[in-house]
C-alpha cells in the first residue's frame, strides 16, 4: 500500500457505512476519532472514540456519511493505512490496516513500531 498525499489514511466502504450507522444514531452530531496511545500488549493501541469537537489540526477523512478525525501525533502512526470493518464468526470490529506495524497483538487493538 502507498500512501497518498492527500489522503494518509482510508477508510473502507465496510468501515464508512459502519461508522456512518454509528453517527447516526446518536442524539447530537458526532465524528468519529481514531487516536494511537502508548499501552496495550505492544506498545501503542488505537482507541475509537465519538467526539463532537473537531480540532484545527485534526485530518478528517469524510466518506459516505461517516466523518473520521485523526490527531496530527497519531497521524504520524498511522500514514499509509486502511480503517475497515471486520464482522466473521468471532465477532465485529474496525480493524486497521497500518503498514507502519512492525507486529501486533492477536487482538488488533496494539501494535508496535
């Protein structure tokens, strides 16, 4: 995968139409933030969270209704990767495809660099 200038970071149509369902469904306007925080079993993790306020230097990635933020220290993390969807028989979640990832753990939620 290579990275896009204008766009370091997609998002699937899987992961757009599960995120746009998301947003919708709450009461007041939300988006949807992607951030990398030290911790989980490697090292970083990625954290999801709902947020309402969109910062000057976030980077937003809008499509298909969903709207994802992304902070510009995360970013640097997470240039070149996919945010998709994943539902299968153990169950369903946003996976990140972040070639930056030198490992990861067998939940997907941490990553080392």
């Amino acid at each position: 995968m290579t990275t896009d200038l204008a766009n370091p970071v997609t998002v699937s149509a899987r992961a757009a139409k599960r995120i746009a369902a998301i947003l919708n469904s709450e009461p007041t306007p939300v988006m949807l933030r992607l951030a990398v925080t030290g911790g989980g079993c490697s090292g970083f993790q990625y954290n999801f969270a709902l947020d309402d306020a969109r910062l000057d230097d976030d980077l937003v990635i809008e499509r298909d209704g969903a709207t994802v933020l992304i902070d510009p220290v995360s970013l640097d993390f997470l240039k070149g990767s996919e945010i998709d969807f994943v539902d299968d028989l153990i169950g369903a979640s946003f996976k990140v495809i972040n070639p930056n990832a030198t490992s990861s753990c067998g939940c997907g939620t941490s990553f080392a660099v």
